[in-house]
C-alpha cells in the first residue's frame, strides 16, 4: 500500500499501479473511496466493493474546511491516521492518499462548483455552503484520481444525489456507485460522529433506526402518503426526549422534490430523510422505497 501525502506523490502511484494492474492483464480500472477518515465498518464495505470491482483501489482521507460552516465541527471532527491506515490495509487498498490542507487548497481558492436544485432542501438548508464544498471537493478529487468507479455511501443519499448530479453537467467519466448504508447490531447507522455521543444520547438515538423500521408496515396500510409517512416518523422521533429534529422530509429520488401526495406505486422512488441533533451530535439517516 502507497500512501501520498502529495498531487506528485499520487500522480505516481496511481501510474505504477495502472501499469502493474495492466501488466498482469487487468485493464488498470481505479475505483475511489473519498472519505474523510475516521474510517468505520461501513467506509470498509465500500473498499470491498471497490476491490470486487477495480484493479487498484484508491482512498482518499482529507476533512474538507470547504463543507463545513463557521459553528460546526471541523476543528473537533475525529482523526485518527493510524487507525486509518491499518483499516485500508486490511482491505487490501493500493493507495491512499492524506493531504493537509495546503495541498488541497494551497492559496484561497476563487473556484467552487455549485449544484443548484439539488442543494437547497434537507441538509443543505440548514447547513448553506455545504454540498458547495462537497462539490468542489468531489471535483479536485475526480480530476487528481480519475477513477472509473466511485464509490459513495447511501446514508447521505442527498449527497449521491448531488455528486452523481454533478458528474452528469461536467461530463466525468466515472461511475457513481451507490453502496447500502452500513449500521450497527443494534441499528444506528454508522458514523464518524457516533463517537461524540453520550452513553444516553447513543440509547435514544436508536429511535431513529426504529422510526425508519416500522415504514415497510406503514405502508401497507390503506390510503398512505408521503405526508403520513413524514408524520409518523416525526412521531416516534419525539419519543426520545433528547431529540431535536432538524427535518423530516419526504421527497422524491434523486430529484428531492416534495412528496407530500407521493402513494406506494405510483412509480416514483421515494426519500424518507431526516437529520437530528442529539446534544451537540448531528446524525443523519433515510430510507429509500424504490
């Protein structure tokens, strides 16, 4: 395994792999995993994906100052390099790359990209800026990889949306992969950010996993909607005392437009996602009813 520290240093190693994929008749297909570290379980089943996939497999490790906002937690976001590295190893990745800041953004950049639409609504409402540092970020890292495969979790569906929204307009030619969101026995999906939960806050949180849960029963009953879907869930959501909702939403997929009138097989998948605060953790999860 290679780490770069570097563009050079990546640029390189992305080369010699190619050349050894192709030497042992593989066809040098790179597939990415762009993460920003703290890796979990669930950032391991993209590698294996990648890995099943590709002939060298690629993982980026960078937290983005870009895509967070003046009150949110980039200082106190969790890294651990080490930890990092022993995971992508055991997984079999070729390369990993770990640039610092001034690598990424060596004088301030005068450049985003924005995905408009896609952006406004669930996360990107109450976190403005955020899918624009995501984008640009997503950007610098397909042109630094130019992978064929990316693979992106779908706990943050709103963001598979975007990223693969983007890769469309800008004509990359790299597949968007959407893998299942991973969680725990116990059904909190896995997070970087489950870490700063309380012993208290981490038992409470297991309502949503329960909320999303009870939907396949909902709708079998006679006359469900969206909205109802949305009501429901708002409604064991409040069961946790230590839940505070930033939104429930029902939308469509990918277009998140409101489906409020939105009934099982009408033929448009649906989006049930909702972000919530426990102390000072933000989590977010969904269910997607194709």
């Amino acid at each position: 395994m290679i780490v770069a520290t570097t563009i050079e240093q990546l640029r390189d190693a992305l080369a010699a792999g190619k050349k050894a994929a192709t030497g042992r008749g593989g066809k040098g297909e790179v597939g990415l995993v762009p993460t920003m570290g703290y890796l979990h379980e669930g950032h391991a089943s993209l590698l294996q994906r990648a890995r099943l996939e590709n002939d060298v497999v690629a993982l980026s490790i960078f937290v983005n100052p870009l895509q967070f906002g003046p009150n949110e937690d980039f200082a106190r976001y969790p890294r651990d390099a080490e930890r990092d590295l022993a995971i992508a190893r055991k997984e079999g990745t070729d390369v990993v790359f770990m640039p610092d800041v001034t690598v990424m953004y060596p004088r301030p950049s005068q450049t985003t990209v924005s995905v408009s639409g896609l952006t406004e609504s669930l996360c990107g409402a109450s976190r403005p800026g955020h899918f624009d540092g995501v984008a640009t970020v997503v950007s610098k890292l397909f042109h630094l990889f130019d992978p064929d495969r990316a693979y992106f979790g779908m706990k943050d569906a709103q963001q598979v949306a975007v990223v693969r929204q983007m890769t469309d307009d800008l004509n990359f030619r790299v597949r968007i992969v959407p893998c299942p969101t991973l969680r725990e026995p116990d059904g909190l999906a896995m997070s970087s950010r489950n870490v700063y939960l309380s012993p208290e806050e981490r038992e409470q949180a297991l309502v949503l996993s329960r909320a999303l849960g009870r939907v396949d029963g909902w709708l079998a009953e006679p006359g469900i909607t969206g909205a109802r879907l949305r009501e429901r869930i708002v409604d064991t959501i409040g069961t946790a005392p230590l839940a505070v909702v930033d939104y429930v939403e029902a939308v469509t997929y990918p277009g998140l437009l409101p489906a409020g009138d939105w009934q099982p097989g009408d033929g448009t998948p649906l989006l049930l996602a909702l972000a919530v605060k426990f102390g000072r953790t933000r989590l977010i999860d969904n269910k997607l009813i194709e």
